[in-house]
C-alpha cells in the first residue's frame, strides 16, 4: 500500500514539475510583458524597422496617428513641436527621391542626455530616449546636440492635454517611442497607423523578434552612423 | 491652574471654530478612500505623487494606486469632471486654502480621460 502511495506522490511531483515548466515561460514572458508595476527592463530595446520602399510620398497617416496620439497641434512652424515628420530626399546626381519619416532615432548614445545639465534628458533600461518634464529647464542643450534635428521645445502654455501624454510650456519634448503604450504591451502609434506596414516596431535583443530576424536577413542602415551612435531606428532602402 | 485651564479653552475653543468655518468645503467628486484615510493624504499626497512620478517616468514602473491620473479619475467633480476649474474643486480649493501653488496641472490633464475621450468622440462626429 505504501508503495503504491510513494508511486502516486511520485508521478504527481514529475507531472506538476513539468506543468509548471511548461507553463511557467509563457508566464514570465505574459507577466513582463504586461505588468504595469514591472519596471523597464535593460534585457529589451525596443527599436524600429523602417522600409522606405513601402513608404509612399504624400502619405502623412503616421504624422496623424503620432500627433492624436501624443495631442499635438499637427502645426510645421518652427515653434510647433514635431515628435515625427515626414521628409524627402534626393540623390542630386540621379535624381532618385525618397520619402521617409524621421524622429528621435533613440540613440544607444544619446547627445542630447551627454549635454543635459540637470539630467532631465534620459535613456531608459530598454533603450528608449525620454524627456524627464519635472527636470528639464528648457534650456536647449539638447536640441543642439541632437544630429537629427529631432527635438522641440513647447514655446506657449497648453490646455486640454491628454491625460496619458502631460507636456507643457518651457520643456523640450520628442518621440517619446509611444512609452505608456509600450508599458501596455501595445505597438507604436505611427506602426499601428502606417498603411503599408513600412514600420516595424520591436524588440532588437530577442532574437526570435519580427524585427530582430529582419535586421538579420535584410540591409539596413543608420542615419548618420558615422556618428556611431547606434540608433534604435533603423532604415531598409535607403 | 483652573484659571489657566479655563483661559486655554476660552482660546481655543473659537479658534476651532474659526478654523473650522474657514476650512474649504471640497466637491471631492465620487471620493471615497483607496489609498489610505482622509488626515493622512492631506498631509502625505504629494510625497506619493512625487515618489510615483519618478518611478514611473524613469523606470517605467505604472502602478495604478499612486498615479495622478488614478486620484482625479475619483476626485475630479461629478459637475465639471476638473480637480482645478472651481474655487471648491479637490486641488484647487485646499491648495488656495494653505496658499501652495500646484504646478501639476500646466502639464498634466486636470479632467478625467474618460471624458476627454467622450468629448473628442463627440468632435469626430
């Protein structure tokens, strides 16, 4: 009798074991991905895929989910901020265009947190570039160093802001890489609107990652890599 | 001693009173107590705001309980959904009664989002 007891605690014991190593992965990965109490984590760098091949000129749908998004004016004067803009280049000696987006390309080597006198400008653990509001004193610094022109400075007092996205008058803001819907487990708003999937939002270090195993088979570049700053975003045909 | 017992009371007696007459009648909208009671976030609120704010913007930690958004998603008024538009709004009203300037609201939203989200709804149409 005793045995047959010791036999069933036994089979019971593996069979739980393997349960909960079946189960216990999927868990974790669930658990990191949505907690909200979880902090980012520096196993993660979240990073963009642009292909300029799917990226039609004329079309501005990433500009317009951006700017909903993050509840700025959609105004291109040089005092309205711009967290992603739209621009075309040239190859003067062919004449070949391309249109493509640009914004805070989320430096692995940010200028803009080497020069901020008060550490407002930061980089978090999974690789995102932010502004730090309560710190920052609108001084600038940041908006110089940057080599991608990425970053603008609120020049007049907003109301009506919304409650996921505070910004206000006399600090500098940017791409913020969408943060409180990462920290959602959701995608960026410009990769969720754009229409030719051109953008491709990921983690970089999982290797299994839509985005990692495509930096892998396909060329793609950095603007500006002679800067070697690493950038989060990168760019396919250009 | 009596007499002292006596002179204490006279004074305080109707200063309580004119304290109490002078504090602000608040419109704490559905209030209620999620975090801890009543005299102590008087005295500890923004302790918690500023604790929170830094974790959540540098680590990414977004625990709901303490955030800024989760206090006026209960306490902006039933009447116009702000902390701040009225005299007797939940901020406002106690931070002109102990004459702290709040610095929160020129950068975060003083409505609460599901009435932001209804409004905007209501510009789509």
């Amino acid at each position: 009798m005793s045995d047959l007891n010791s036999q069933r605690r036994q089979f019971l014991k593996t069979t739980l074991g393997a349960s909960a190593v079946a189960i216990a992965p999927g868990m974790l990965l669930y658990g990191m991905a949505h907690s909200k109490s979880a902090a980012a984590s520096d196993k993660v760098r979240w990073g963009m895929l642009i292909d300029t091949a799917q990226c039609k000129e004329g079309c501005n749908d990433c500009v317009t989910a951006c700017n909903k998004q993050n509840g700025l004016s959609g105004g291109t004067k040089p005092t309205d901020s711009q967290f992603i803009r739209k621009i075309s280049i040239k190859d003067v000696s062919t004449g070949y265009e391309q249109s493509l987006p640009m914004m805070c390309q989320h430096c692995e080597q940010p200028p803009c947190v080497d020069v901020c006198p008060t550490q407002a400008s930061f980089k978090r653990a999974d690789g995102i570039v932010l502004v730090d509001r309560h710190r920052c004193i609108g001084c600038r610094y940041c908006m110089m160093a940057c080599p991608y022109k990425a970053r603008s400075f609120v020049h007049e007092p907003l109301t009506d802001q919304n409650p996921d996205v505070p910004r206000g008058k006399g600090t500098v803001e940017a791409c913020n890489l969408c943060v409180g819907r990462i920290d959602n487990g959701q995608t960026t708003a410009c990769a969720e609107a754009c229409p030719n999937n051109a953008i491709l939002f990921g983690d970089l270090n999982d290797a299994n990652s839509e985005i990692a195993l495509k930096i892998r088979s396909v060329a793609s570049t950095q603007v500006r890599a002679d800067l070697q700053l690493n950038t989060g975003i990168r760019y396919q045909g250009l | 001693m009596k007499l002292l017992v006596t002179l204490l009371l006279c004074l305080c007696i109707p200063a309580a009173w004119a304290a109490d007459a002078n504090m602000p009648k608040l419109d704490v909208g559905a209030g209620g107590q999620c975090v801890k009671d009543t005299q102590w976030m008087r005295k500890n609120h923004m302790h918690l705001l500023k604790h929170q704010r830094d974790e959540s913007v540098r680590k990414g930690v977004r625990s709901e309980q303490d955030s800024l958004k989760n206090c006026i998603e209960c306490h902006a008024s039933t009447k116009d959904d702000s902390v701040i538009a009225r005299e007797d709004s939940f901020c406002a009203g106690c931070h002109r009664y102990a004459a702290v300037h709040i610095d929160c609201f020129e950068c975060h939203a003083s409505k609460r989002k599901a009435v932001k989200a209804a409004l905007a709804e209501k510009e789509v149409q």
